[in-house]
C-alpha cells in the first residue's frame, strides 16, 4: 500500500534522465530507419516517438501504403526501389504479410527496433522543450509520456529532429520555411499560385467489410450532410478503403501544424458523411451487408515545416537531375503537389509530374544551417515547397534519413558535428550497408573480394527466351528492355502472328542519360511488310554502335493487327515494357505539363506486375553475355547501365560462384546482395503482392572454404542483403558460394564481399 499525506506546493513529476549518442525525436519511417542505421554502426540511440506504434503514414493509426521512387510501377524508373534498412522492412512485411495488413506492419517495425540492444525506444512520448548549451548547440530534450506519467530528459551531442512537424527544430530556433516559395525565388515553373494554394493537407482514412448479414447505419450529428459539398462525389465507391481514399484531404489552408485538430473534425465530417452516402442513398446496394470496421483517429499529414539546411533542393535537380558531390539518397516520385482546397476543391485532387529518371539527394539538405548538432529527417528536409511534392513520400524519407543515422555514427567517431562529416567515408558506408546513391559504385579497399578473380560453374547467355503458347496483341507498344555491350547493336528477333497482311514498324530506341530509362531517343526505324500468318520472324537489325555498356529498347509499335509471342522465361536485369500509363500517378500514356512549367515531355513505357508481364519471346544474335560472374565485385548491387548481376545458367544444376585468391586471406564477415525485384514497389498496405517471396531471390545458399568444408548454410532466405559473421574467422584461398534452390528464377547474385572482421 502506498499513501501520502497532502503537501503544501506540488509535486514533481517522476523524471528519468538518459544520455545517449544520438537522440532522434519522431518514429515514422524515417526516425525508425535513421535509428537502426545509426544503432548497427554502434551508437547508442533514444528513439522518442510521441504515439504507440512506430511508423508514423505507414502505421495501423494512419494506414498509408509506403511508396517511393517506384511510383507504383507508372514512371520510366525502373529498379529504382529504395534499398538498405527499408528495403529490409518491406521485404520482411511482404514476406509475412502480402495481405498488407497494417497491424502486421505495426510489428515488424516494433520487432526491429527492439531487435537492436543500442535502441532505447520511448513510446507514447511527446517532447515539449528544448535545453541549449549555447545559441547554435541543443544540449538535451524533455519529454512526457502520459501513460507511464513520466518525464524524460535526454541529453546528446546530436539529435535528429525526424517528428514531421519539426518540434525539435522550431522549438531549437532552426531556420524553417513554411508554405510554397514564390517561382521568382528558385525561377520553378512548377511553383502554385495563390489560387491552387500553398500547402498540402491532411489525410484520415477508413475501412469497411461486409458482415453477411443487413446492417443500418444512423451518421452522427456531425457527420457532412450534403455530399455534393465534394465536388468528387461520385468517385466515391462503397468497394474502396483505406488510403484509396487519399483525396479525402484537408487543411491546405489552415496552420497544418496548430489546426490540427480542427482539420482532423472535418476530415471526420466527411468520413461519416461519405459512409452516410454509401449506405443511405440507395446508389449502393451491394453496401446493405457492409459496416464501417475502423476509421482514423489521428490525421496523416502532408506538410507543415520544412527547415533550411547548407543546400534547399529544388526543381530544377529533380527535373535536370543535377548531381551532387555530397549525394547519399535518391528521389523518384512525382512532384505531386495538391490543391490547399483538398476535398472540396473542383481541380484535380493531384497534379503529378514525373522527371525523366530518378535524381540525387545531398547530404547538405538533412541537417539544419544555424543549429550546427541537429540533423533533418523525413519530410522536414531542406527542400523547396515543389521539390517537397517529390521527397515527402514514406520510402524516400526512410531512405534518406539512413543517410542520418550513418552520418551521426561518423560524427561520433571523428567528433565533428553534422556538417563536418567526410562526405567520402559517409557514401562509401551507406554504400556497404545497402544504400542506392544514383551514379555511384561502392569502392572499398577493405573488402578482400576486389583482390579475388571470380568464376562461375556457369553464366546465362541470353541467345533465345523460348516461347510458348501465349501471346499478346499490339494493341498497345511493346518493347523489350535489354543490357547491351560496346560494339554493334545485337539483332533481335521476335516471333508475331499477323491477323491480316500489314505494315509493322520497329524501332531501336536508348535513353538520352545514361542511367535513365525514358527511351527518349530513336536510333533505327524501320517499316516491316507482314502477310497474314501465324510465327513469322521480325527481326531488329540495326547498323548502330554501341559505345558503352547501357540498356536498348528493342520496340515493335502498335498494330492491333499482330500479336507477338510470350515466354515464361524471367531473367534478373531483363523486361517487358508498354508504352501505357498507370492512372494512380499519370494522367495519360505521355507526360504533357504546362508551356512555361519547366518539366519534360516524354512517353511512359512501363512493366507489368507479376504474374503479368511475361517476356517477349525472341531470339539474340549474337547473345547477350552481360550475367558474368565477375559483376558481383563491380561495386553495383542492383541494375543501372547493366544487370551488375551474376546469373547462372538455368540449365546448370548445382550453380556455384567461386572467389580465388593468390594467397590465403582471413575471412570473418561476408556480405551477399541477392535479387527481391528492385522494380516493384512493395506497397505495404491495401495493395496485394502475387507472392511471399520475390522469385528472382535466392532461397537456399551454402558458403564453403577452398577445401570445400562448410563455413555457413542459409536454408529459408528471402532478404535482398545477407551479412554472414563467422563465429571463428577462416584462413583460406578461396571463398565459394553455392546456391542450392530460389524462390522460382534462375540463380542470380548481385553482390559478395569479404571483411576480415
């Protein structure tokens, strides 16, 4: 029994004091990702996230599918998934729930986070205020969870302020920008007009699900009465839920920081108001048996602050795709912007712009200008209000602020603050751990794999993918996406059945950037005379010279009148395209923006989801030989300019990779990168996956010394990097990697390394 008796003044709230490395202050994604990159490079991390759940839009409270550069598979960016821990954290929900159930989300971000003993994890925990050791220096913060009634002050010589509105960063004095900047300040013909609004609002969301049975439903007193008030009305459909209702958005006119609340009551009119429609208007009777089963209790905002770092991104990188001597991350989602109307504006609810590839995120952009120890994370980073339209998404905000959890390690390891950091050694680790750094290769003089030659007990050599009895109309453009080496163009040939004599054109095309897949240049056309029949050959034979390595677009243009041959074959580093648009991101099958917005015009040519998009089938001339076995020390760990990727030989039945060295070396760490499909994007909700596992991943894999002794055996793989500690390093000559079974397509590896420790 505890009692006390009544005291004359107050008491003090219990208060725990913690010091730490690094304290990050918000747990999305990307205060989540930036705590366990930070934690695996040995600092010791407070992760302070002010609700019960870590992931912030992605979480069970909000419900928002995690989306980045991919873009649901509608833009030209192919392979261009975000890797390292997010990467990890999509494969595994994929893995256990291609359902895409957000509460199964919820656990998998818990599990990583309480999986790293350098992470302390306070949830339910808001901070309020900022202590200074000097005027540029924050010293520590103080918190409050009210569920525990404690207080929590916690001192760093870093943090992070990765909380979307950006409490640690206003409360510190950072400089921040709030609202869209003008065109004439960054000359961005993208920039909105007062009309169109200045900000983006918030989101809240709800799910329904039919019970069998009638169900009545009697909306609150508050619900929206008049649904016409939503010019969108009709679009509402009783079979959609969740974020497919992401246009329910609000408050673009109102303080998206303070207002919160009173966006969050008229995004609930509008929820309630919508459910009264579909239930009671008599529009929907296939709604009779259905009932609301969870609506949002919390927002998920869009915007609010956005704080000045040494560098503001703008449109121009993303649209030129500048590079940047300091890039650590990579972008590749429309500049999306919104009207400030949201709901209740008559304009489109987005206006979605694409650049022609992915582009380059500095390290300048995530950490703030005046407040010299306080990183960036998320969608607070430096960024102008249109190229915020880009960067905000979920999977860019993680993958970015990776880049923040390895830089802090390096600032504690140099003892230098955030804009002190040797941008050399931060590109090369992010590189290690998995990072995408658009235009850079992994240059590592510790990995002992660069001294090893590299040999194969086989390697696929691409002279035919066989058809079978599928095909497919030319109702729309077709092209096959294929890695090409210096000299001559290969000739391919495709196999067509020609409903009626007529005329099929062909084209050669490529990318005007190299490392782009906007096949924005014609090299060879030609006009093929076809009678009518069934497998004729069409052959692409084009004097064209090839200068470097890089990827052709071998394309036959539509004609309804032919069909062409399919092949089950898939093949890491190879597909099938269309020139067709996605309408979840485009507006039409080419991108035409406004004279005068400073954004291109090109096609969208893209791949299906699997089980969709087979290959078509052909024939090479000479084969396609770029699946060596020595791309697996080429510093590439996902296709670019070309596969990067070892492939064995589908027909070879025990595929083996063996690295020799000169002299014995001692091995305690191995690194492998293995295929999960950097082209699809691996929504985490609401959207369904065909599989648990992506099939061009290797499954089982045994790893074993010159003399042919067991060093490590995985038998259930399905993570994209695989780091192997030898409990007792091994001296030896030789390193052999055997890939006993995958998940469904021929063996492929992008990548092995060697540390000595």
């Amino acid at each position: 029994m505890q009692r006390e008796q009544g005291v004359p003044g107050t008491r003090a709230e219990l208060t725990i004091a913690l010091e730490t490395d690094l304290a990050i202050v918000g747990g999305g994604l990307a205060g989540t990702c930036a705590a366990i990159t930070a934690a695996r490079a040995g600092l010791r991390v407070v992760l302070i996230q002010d609700r019960p759940v870590l992931g912030g839009n992605a979480s069970s409270e909000v419900r928002l599918w995690v989306l980045g550069a991919t873009s649901h598979m509608g833009n030209n960016n192919r392979w261009a998934r975000e890797g390292g821990v997010i990467d990890e954290i999509l494969i595994e929900n994929l893995h256990r729930n291609p359902e895409g159930n957000a509460l199964i989300l919820d656990t998998i971000l818990l599990e990583k986070v309480v999986s790293e003993p350098g992470i302390t994890l306070l949830l339910n925990t808001a901070v309020h205020e900022v202590e200074k050791s000097a005027p540029d220096t924050i010293s520590a913060v103080r918190a409050w969870c009210s569920q525990n009634s404690t207080a929590y002050a916690v001192k760093a010589p870093l943090f992070c302020d990765a909380s979307g509105d950006g409490i640690v960063g206003f409360l510190s004095g950072a400089a921040f920008r709030m609202g869209a900047e003008p065109r004439s300040e960054f000359g961005e013909g993208f920039a909105p007009d007062a009309g169109y609004g200045e900000l983006l609002g918030h989101s809240m969301y709800f799910y329904s699900k039919d019970t069998g049975r009638p169900v009545k439903y009697t909306a609150p007193s508050f619900a929206l009465k008049d649904i016409t008030a939503i010019p969108r009305y009709r679009d509402i459909k009783a079979s959609d839920s969740g974020c497919r209702f992401w246009w329910f958005e609000y408050g673009g006119r109102l303080d998206t920081v303070h207002e919160t609340e009173k966006i969050k009551w008229e995004l609930w009119r509008v929820i309630y108001g919508a459910w009264d429609y579909i239930k009671n208007s008599g529009l929907f009777p296939e709604a009779e048996t259905m009932t609301l089963e969870w609506v949002g209790t919390i927002p998920g905002k869009r915007e609010s602050r956005r704080f000045e770092g040494d560098y503001i991104l703008t449109q121009q990188d993303l649209v030129e795709q500048r590079t940047h001597p300091d890039a650590v991350s990579a972008g590749g989602w429309a500049m999306d912007l919104h009207p400030a109307d949201g709901v209740y504006s008559p304009l489109s609810p987005c206006t979605q712009w694409h650049s022609k590839g992915v582009y380059q995120i500095p390290y300048r952009c995530l950490y703030s200008r005046n407040i010299r120890n306080l990183f960036l994370a998320g969608r607070i980073i430096s960024v102008s209000h249109v190229a915020f339209g880009s960067t905000r998404v979920m999977a860019t905000c993680a993958h970015t602020a990776q880049a923040v959890g390895m830089a802090a390690a390096l600032c504690r390891r140099a003892e230098v603050n955030p804009a002190e950091v040797e941008i050399a050694a931060l590109q090369r680790e992010l590189l290690r751990a998995g990072q995408y750094i658009p235009g850079l290769s992994l240059r590592d003089s510790e990995d002992l794999a660069q001294a090893a030659s590299v040999e194969a007990s086989s390697s696929f050599v691409l002279g035919e993918l066989a058809p079978n009895d599928e095909t497919v109309r030319l109702d729309l453009s077709r092209a096959m996406l294929l890695p090409v080496e210096a000299g001559p163009a290969p000739r391919i040939t495709f196999f067509v059945d020609a409903a009626q004599a007529t005329t099929l054109d062909v084209e050669l095309r490529c990318s005007a950037r190299s490392g782009n897949f906007t096949p924005d240049q014609v090299l060879f056309r030609r006009s093929i005379e076809l009678p009518k029949g069934d497998g004729q050959a069409v052959t692409i034979a084009a004097d064209v010279p090839v200068e470097a390595p890089t990827y052709l677009f071998y394309t036959l243009l539509r004609n309804p009148a032919v069909s062409v041959r399919l092949s089950p074959a898939r093949v890491t580093g190879v597909l099938s395209l269309t020139q067709s648009m996605n309408a979840a991101v485009a507006k039409g099958t080419r991108q035409e923006p406004p004279e005068g917005s400073g954004i291109d015009s090109f096609e969208f040519w893209l791949p299906a989801r699997r089980p969709g998009g087979l290959n078509l089938a052909l024939r090479a001339e000479p084969p396609l030989t770029a699946f060596r076995a020595s791309n697996v020390t080429n510093g590439m760990a996902r296709p670019t300019t070309q596969p990067n990727v070892w492939v064995a030989d589908p027909a070879d039945p025990a595929p083996r990779l063996t690295l020799r060295w000169p002299e014995p070396r001692t091995i305690g760490r191995i690194e492998l990168s293995f295929d999960t499909d950097f082209d699809h994007p691996l929504e985490s909700v609401l959207w369904g996956h065909p599989e648990r596992d992506i099939p061009f991943c290797v499954r089982h894999y045994r790893l074993l010394d010159a003399e042919g002794a067991l060093l490590h055996e995985c038998l259930e793989n399905h993570q994209t990097r695989n780091t192997v500690r030898l409990d007792t390093p091994v001296t030896t000559s030789a390193l052999q990697v055997e890939i006993v079974s995958t998940h469904g397509a021929p063996a492929a590896v992008f990548e092995v390394r060697c540390y000595s420790k």
